[in-house]
C-alpha cells in the first residue's frame, strides 16, 4: 500500500479524481448560465474596460482582475472555463489538506476524509456556472495558501519574512477581491495557536499567536474599514451589513431571529444537505443519468475506501486533543463561513430567493472537520468508518454530477433556443426590443438573456444596447400596448431605451418539443398562446427581422450550429413566410418529409397550409388543414383564420373556390370564412 509521507504526489492526484468524477466528466457539454453571461458580455464588447465597469456596479470593484486573467489565459469557449474552475477548486481542497497536514501531522487518514468531504460537499450546487464563480475558487485558494505561509513563517525563522510577506500578500489579494471568506479570519489565531504547539509554555503560545496574527488582524481591520466606509457603491449596496446595525437599533428581536435562522442553517449544513443526496427521486431507473449518477457514487466510493485505508501512524479512536481540536476549529470555521451572509441578512435556508446555497460555500471546510469529527467520536476507527465516509463521499459525488446533469440540461436547451432563433431571424435592427414568456431556459433569466442575444446579433454593446429582453410576466405588457411610446430598462452597465414599437414576441415550452415560436398578430388564434402572449401581439413587428445576418453567429460562445432537424425546416420556412416565399416553403416541407422529419405540434402546421394554398396545391392544403384539426378540434379558429388570410391573399380560381366550400363544411369555418 502507499504511505501518505513516501508518495506526496499520492493523495492530490486522487482528489483530483475525485474532482473529476463529480464536476468533470460533463464539462464538453456545459455552458454559460445566470451571471456568467453578463461577465461575458461586459468582457466580449469592452474588455478589461467592461469588467471593470461591471465589478464597480455590482460593489466589488476590485475583483475584475480574475476574470481577466482567465479570458486572457481561456478565450470565451466554456469549456475552457469549466476546466478553469474545476482545476482552482481543486487547487483549493489540495491547499486546504496541506494546511491540515501543518496542524495535524500525524493525521493524514482524518485530514485526508476532512479534505476528501471538502471537495464534493453537496451545499454549494452552482459550480457549472463556472465563469462566475471561478473567482471565488481562486480566492478560496488564496486564503489557504496564506494560512500555509503564516504557519511556515512561525516554523522557519531564516525564511519568516518571505513567507510573511507571502501570505500576508495572499491574504490581501484574496479579501479585497472580494468578501465571501472574510468570516474565516476568525479561525486564523486558532491555526496560529495549535501551529505553536512545540512553544514551551501556554503563556508563550498566547503571546506568540498574538504577535503573529497581528499583520493579518490589522489587514482585516483595514479591510473592514474600507468595505464599509471607503469602498464606493454606486447605487445600492447589495453587501450592506443591515443585521449588524438592526442589532444597535433593535438588539434583542435581531438577535432572537439570527440564531434561529443560523441553527437552521447549521442544521441544514450538517444534515439536511445529506438527506437531497438520498432523496426518493434518485432511486429511480430514468432518466439515464441517474444511473449514471449512481456508477458515479459507487466509483467515488470506491476510490474513497482505497484512500482512506492507506497506511498512516497509528491514532487511538479516544485521543481527546485531536477531538477537541477539530471541534473547535470546524465549528469557528462553520460559523465564520456562514458569518459574511448572516450579516447581509442572507441565509441558506432562505426559501424566498434562489441561490443561496453560495452563503455556505465558505461554510463547507468547517462542516467537512465537523462530520469527520463526529463519526470519528461515534464510530471506532477502523473498516466501519472508512465505509461510511466514502459512502457519504460517494452520495455526495452523484449529487454533484446530478446537478451538473440539469446544468447540462439547461445549456441544450439554450443552444437550442438561441440557434433556432438565428435560423428564423438571422438579424434584426438595432435597438429592437424582445418580449418572451419567463426565462426560456433553467438558469436563466433577466440579465443573462439580455446579454446572450446582444452577443448572439451584435458584435458591440453600446449604450443604450440595441436589444433587450422582456419578461411578460415582470412587465406592464398592457400598458405597453395601449400606451406606446418608449420603453425603458437598466441592468448594472446595460441599459435599453428605444420605442415599445420595435419589439418581436416569442414563445417557447408552451408544449413538449415545441419549436421557438416567433408570433403576431396572424398568430392571435393558436390556441397555445398563453394570455399574456396573446395581450403582447400588437407589439410584435416582424419588419424588424433581416432576412440576412449582419454579424455571424460566435461559435466559440454559443458552439457549432446544431445538425437540421425539423425545427430549423420549421424556422426557415417562417422566415420565407414573412418574405412571401411559398414556393420555398413548400420545397422546405417536402425535404423535411424525405428526411423523415414531422411537426411536434398542430400549430407547426399551419404556416405550411398558407404555402399549399398560395402555390395551388389545394389538397395539400386540405389534407395538412384536416392533419391539424383532429382529433382535439383546438385549432378550430386558427385554422378557419389561416382559410380567410387565404380567402384575401390568394388569387381567385374554380379550385380556390372549391377549397374554401370545402374548408368551410368539413371545419365548420361558415361565420369566420365568408366568401
């Protein structure tokens, strides 16, 4: 077997398995999500300008530089971003075990757990929203590392100043980018102090883990100072300490409710957290990457076992110091890790805004010595153990890679949605605005979906953008249509503002395997539309779409362009409509037929009826008219609407006549068609 102290290369190399297994496998197929696409934007069309900018407004001013560094190392591929963010966690729980190796020595099986736990703990969810939270990785690693060079500086005095400097630097690069770990300083003259162990006195010891801490007190101070007093914050201050000046105003209610909202975050850190990995849903056979899920559990576990079951010192299962240790320092870091979201009245049981799991991503590291420590005291050391935490290891892993799942889930449907988008509207003016119903994909929404389309049709963002994104269902949309005039909208560094005229509508998930519907007011019968689509077609120009794109398609963001299914025979024959080009139309249906491609839905039908119609193939017309009528008869005043746009567009003929009588007794369409 290999010892720990012989292979130092050992152990890191299998937490980077064990990184893989549960972040890493899915990475070729995710993508950009909430606020990595706004990073995106601000980057793509200003560069290190923009990121600046957009760090300024959301009140960390200081942190644009770590996002410069990976798009000028990574480019705007996700994958790139992915490995980027996978490889600084890493980095992180590797940093986070040497530390433990400085204090615990002769503990490398239980360091070993703590850091293996650390690595796939299932509180923090949002890791395939890589670009975003790749900064934070990088920070966390930044806190470890000056942990190290603080212990290492007590340790070797002909180096002390170097590894001062070293991690008093670390330290500050880390904070003053950003605040997330910040309640970790607390555990830091903990460290010093169980560091100092060989100090011949207790009273040495205090005196010592007080002169050292005293470079990194004074650091957190200023910090301190700057956040709340210097830092500017234009606008709102979505970090302001509100908990901490309703405990001068209004003590003893604040107090009352921030222990209750931390024992639950407590209990849901240490417990709840584990009963998702075991949750009746993922004892189940579909879909597929539950099964999936489950090989991944049971190989993490494995890899887990073999770990753990290396050859370490011998350690009695009742050696109190090590216990009392690891319990003070798991429970400071857990709530110093909770601490900065406490603060800001953020909490991670907060069911009214999603999220929150990221108020407890710097809890983690106390919550994996906690759990260690807990069935190191409840379970003797030996097979038993080992058992149990590579099985918890392993239900974590699976959990991770079932959220990636959904990720991944999430980035098809983007693609999709997006690229079917182009196909119908290869370009569209400046300054058009996009009204859609709810986020269009998981993890998305808001901001994100205003900067994917003015990445996906523009090559610059100018202020105002020249398109924007409307939720219907966040928007006065019947005051849009019956008052007019300009609309206006700002996000962080966008802002929009051009006439509500210029607008397009579209739909999506209204059924299953809907293609994107782009619709108007020839659309107001499908009835599919949900009502306050239906209020919002008057809106809806379709002389804002261009027939040809102006700025192609960056694929290194969105990825190639999808292989032609019936959604793109669907869109482009759209796209023809609105140009009146039914022959194509007709000629696009007759391939999508040869290649075996049908529509998903009744309303999918209607455009081609328009096309038979207008290029004389009146049975066509009939037959794809009665193909969408039965067996429900939903489409009844869709399709009598679509027969009397034909009755007007259509030029007379025996055989036009012919098919109208038809229309109007085999659909029943006497009191909208009237010859």
């Amino acid at each position: 077997m290999l010892n720990y102290r012989r292979h130092p290369w050992f152990f890191p190399l299998a937490l980077l398995a064990v990184c893989i297994l549960a972040y890493g496998l899915q990475a070729p197929w995710l993508g950009y999500y909430l606020d990595d696409w706004i990073i995106l934007a601000a980057y793509h069309s200003h560069g290190v300008q923009g990121l600046m900018e957009y760090a300024f407004l959301g009140n960390r001013p200081l942190v644009f530089w770590l996002w410069w560094l990976g798009f000028q190392i990574l480019g705007e591929a996700p994958l790139g971003w992915q490995i980027w963010a996978l490889l600084w966690r890493w980095a992180t729980v590797t940093a986070a075990y040497y530390t433990l190796q400085l204090l615990w020595e002769n503990q490398p099986r239980r360091n070993a757990a703590i850091a293996l736990l650390f690595a796939v703990y299932p509180i923090f969810k949002q890791q395939s929203s890589a670009l975003t939270y790749s900064f934070h990785w990088i920070t966390f690693a930044l806190y470890f590392f000056s942990l190290i060079a603080m212990i290492r500086a007590t340790r070797t005095r002909s180096h002390y100043l170097v590894w001062s400097v070293a991690g008093v630097l670390a330290n500050a690069v880390q904070m003053f980018s950003q605040e997330f770990f910040v309640g970790l300083e607390l555990i830091r003259p903990l460290v010093l102090f169980l560091a100092l162990e060989n100090t011949p006195s207790t009273r040495q010891r205090i005196k010592r883990t007080l002169i050292h801490v005293l470079p990194y007190a004074l650091l957190w101070g200023g910090f301190l100072l700057w956040r709340l007093h210097f830092m500017p914050t234009p606008g709102s201050d979505r970090n302001t300490p509100i908990i901490l000046f309703n405990l001068i105003d209004s003590p003893l209610p604040t107090l009352l409710t921030l222990i209750g909202r931390a024992l639950q975050d407590t209990a849901e850190g240490l417990i709840g957290v584990w009963a998702e990995t075991v949750a009746p849903s993922t004892f189940a056979f579909q879909p597929i990457s539950n099964l999936l899920a489950w090989g991944l559990c049971l190989s993490g576990a494995v890899l887990a076992f073999l770990v753990l079951r290396q050859r370490q010192p011998g350690f009695s299962s009742t050696e109190q110091p090590w216990h009392w240790q690891a319990l003070s320092l798991g429970g400071l870091a857990l709530l110093g890790g909770f601490a900065p979201g406490w603060l800001i009245g953020r909490y991670l049981t907060d069911t009214s805004t999603l999220y929150n799991d990221r108020f407890g991503l710097a809890a983690m590291f106390g919550a994996s010595i906690l759990l260690v420590t807990f069935l190191d005291w409840a379970i003797r050391p030996g097979k038993p153990q080992q058992i149990l935490l590579s099985l918890l290891i392993g239900l974590a892993i699976a959990q991770q890679a079932r959220t990636a799942t959904v990720y991944r889930w999430s980035w098809e449907d983007q693609r999709s949605l997006f690229w079917q988008l182009h196909w119908r509207a290869p370009g569209i003016k400046p300054y058009t605005a996009i009204f859609g119903n709810g986020a269009l994909a998981k993890y998305m929404g808001s901001w994100a979906n205003i900067s994917a389309l003015n990445l996906l049709y523009f090559d610059d963002i100018p202020s105002p953008a020249y398109t924007w994104y409307f939720d219907l269902y966040r928007y006065p949309i019947k005051e849009f249509v019956e008052e007019g005039g300009a609309v206006t909208d700002e996000k962080n560094f966008l802002e929009y503002r051009a006439p509500v005229s210029q607008s397009l509508v579209i739909l999506s998930e209204t059924l299953e395997n809907q293609c994107l519907w782009l619709v108007s007011e020839a659309d107001r019968h499908n009835p599919y539309l949900e009502e306050v689509v239906r209020t919002a077609l008057p809106l809806s120009d379709l002389s804002r779409i261009l027939p040809e794109e102006t700025y192609p398609v960056p694929t290194s963001i969105f990825g190639k362009e999808p292989a032609r299914d019936w959604c793109w025979y669907y869109q482009k024959a759209r796209l023809a409509e609105q140009q009146n080009d039914w022959q194509t139309m007709v000629s696009l249906w007759a391939q999508a037929k040869d290649q075996g491609f049908t529509p998903h839905n009744e309303p999918e039908i209607v455009p081609f009826i328009l096309a038979s119609a207008h290029t004389g193939n009146w049975k066509q017309a009939l037959e794809l008219t009665d193909q969408a009528y039965y067996p429900s008869f939903v489409m009844h005043d869709y399709l009598c609407t679509t027969w009397r746009r034909i009755r007007d567009e259509v030029p007379p003929s025996p055989e036009k006549a012919e098919a109208l009588r038809q229309a109007i007794k085999e659909f029943d369409c006497e009191n909208i068609i009237r010859p």
